[in-house]
C-alpha cells in the first residue's frame, strides 16, 4: 500500500466531516495509512454525576478494501476504554461506531468506575450464522483501591483470559492466593509476579456466551475485590471459610488424578484377568488414557501439580502495610 495522498484523506474522512470531525494532519500518519482526528470533549456541567470523557477517533487504512475505526475514551480519572470497528468502507464503520454510546463503556461496580473494551465485527453470511455486526468484550480496567484490575479476553478463541493485579503503590501486597478463586470455579488461584499478580478466568468457546461471560466476570470480580479490600483481611477468612475449603479441593484435582492413576496400576496387575493369571495388553493404555483424560479436563490449561497449603485466618491488620512483602500468604 502507497501512503496516503491529500486526495486519499478527503475522501476517507467524508462521513467523518459532516460530523464536524476534524483532521489533525500533524498526528495523521499518512506512511502508515492513518488518519487521527482532533479529540473532542464530553462533559455535562449540569450534572455533576456525569463522566467527564475525551473522545479520540483514528482511522486505519492497512490493506486494500480494509478499514478499522479506533475509538478511545479516556475518562477524567485516566481510565480508559476502546471501541474497535473494522469493515469494508470508512461510511460503514463509523456509521456502527457512532451506534454505541459512550456511557456504555463505563459501569459502576460497588463505588468503583470500571471501563470496558469492545470491538465490532461484521458477521458475513454462513450456514446457520445471521449476517451483522458483532460485539466482542476485549478488555476490562478498573482501579481497585488503589491496585490496577486488567480483565484481558483478547486471548485465542476458547482460552480462559488473562487477569492482572497490580501491587499497591506501597509496594506492600499481602494478598492470599485464593482471594478472587472464592467467587467459583471459573476463577483459578493468584500467582505472584513481578510488579503484582496473575490468574486466569475460565470462559465460554463461542460468542456470544463468551463476551456476555466475560463482561459478567470481570464486573463481579470488580465488586469482589471492592468489598474484600474494603474490610479487614480478617474478614476474608470469616465470609469465605467454606470457599477456600473448596478451592483447596480444585487445586488438588490434577495431583488426585495423578494418585489414582497410581493406585490404579496395581489394581490392574493384581486383578483376577481369567486364564493364567495373564495381564491383557489394553491394560498398559489405561494409566495414559487416565492422564490425557486429566489435561482434558482443564480446558485447554496445562494443570498444575501441586498440594496447596491450607486455608487459615490472616493476620495482618490491613491489606498494605509497608514497602516489603513479608507476610504474603498462599
């Protein structure tokens, strides 16, 4: 592709002009085929509960009869949402852009603003598929008392998303790794990484269960940590004694499968088989198709072997505490 001419600009941002959208050509990259327009401001001085939003829209051009309208809205506290639309012609997307409202991105969950993601695609006509626009959650962000929530679904078709949470600007975390999986089984433990933690959320394969799960999980999960980090972490073992309990079950099944895959090998071979005493040959198949049976079960995640420490109160008396990370508990 040839970058953009003058003449190219004029005619990509029609639609765009008669919304008085305006061109900013020292953004506009025009080597890489993308046209930035001027931001806009949404606020209501009247309403003093409204969102103060900044709306910036680009235009991507990267392949011939290929067009993906990106939209931002960044709110007064910083957070920030996207909208992404991709189709045939510049008139199209923006047309279905312009269709969903900006407040959509922005929910309130227990006190805390939460922003949402999505991106818009054209389903083309196939067996057993109505034609139309699409749309797919791809991200979710919220600032959790004072520690960053990332709820990442743009993952591959069928896995589970990628959920961050950033350290305390204190640098003290003292997070037990069971603190989001007490919601269910679709949420899996924490796991510390440098600059926070990490888990994974189990979602639905096909859309659009999997949008409508992860817009419904990531929200839950907002009010979740709200409510928890708002009270003692003492709390936490009193409201979900019986939950972790349940998540020390969960982790434990790939190490139960792996012990009675174990105990079944002697049951085999000690076994009254018939004539002889002799072991039938389909008896060394059944330890691998046990274990296969086992990494089937989690969905597409490779099981972790371990033994998990039990459930027990904890002792700090808030959640931050200094700028180490002594007393972090599993």
């Amino acid at each position: 592709m040839t970058p953009l001419t003058h003449h190219e600009i004029l005619t990509l941002v029609g639609p765009f002009a008669r919304d008085e959208w305006r061109v900013d050509l020292a953004a506009t990259d025009r080597q890489n085929r993308c046209v930035v327009f001027e931001p806009r401001t949404h606020d209501n001085p009247e309403d003093p509960s409204s969102l103060s939003l900044t709306e910036h829209l680009q235009l991507e051009n990267p392949a011939r009869g290929r067009f993906c309208l990106r939209r931002t809205l960044t709110e007064a506290s910083g957070l920030c949402a996207t909208l992404e639309v991709t189709g045939d012609d510049p008139a199209s997307v923006y047309a279905q852009c312009a269709r969903v409202p900006l407040h959509d991105h922005f929910r309130h969950q227990a006190g805390t603003l939460a922003a949402i993601s999505y991106a818009l695609e054209y389903r083309r006509p196939a067996p057993n598929v109505e034609p139309g626009w699409r749309r797919r959650f791809t991200l979710g962000e919220a600032c959790v008392r004072g520690r960053r929530l990332q709820f990442d679904a743009r993952t591959v078709p069928g896995l589970p998303a990628k959920l961050t949470l950033d350290w305390h600007p204190r640098g003290d975390i003292h997070l037990p790794g069971d603190l989001l999986a007490v919601q269910g089984w679709a949420w899996r433990p924490l796991q510390l990484m440098p600059g926070g933690w990490k888990a994974t959320v189990k979602l639905a394969r096909r859309e659009p269960e999997r949008s409508r799960e992860a817009e419904e999980r990531f929200l839950a999960t907002v009010a979740h940590l709200e409510q928890t980090l708002s009270q003692p972490p003492t709390r936490f073992h009193e409201r979900f004694k019986w939950q972790r309990w349940r998540v020390v079950f969960q982790r434990s099944l790939a190490i139960q499968g792996m012990l009675a895959i174990l105990s079944a090998i002697p049951i085999l071979y000690w076994g009254d088989f018939g004539q002889d005493g002799q072991v039938p040959l389909w008896t060394t198949g059944v330890p691998p198709v046990m274990l296969l049976a086992i990494f089937l079960s989690w969905s597409r995640e490779v099981p972790v072997m371990e033994i998990p420490p039990l459930p027990k109160p904890l002792l700090a008396a808030a959640w931050e505490q200094g700028p180490t990370t002594e007393g972090v508990s599993d």
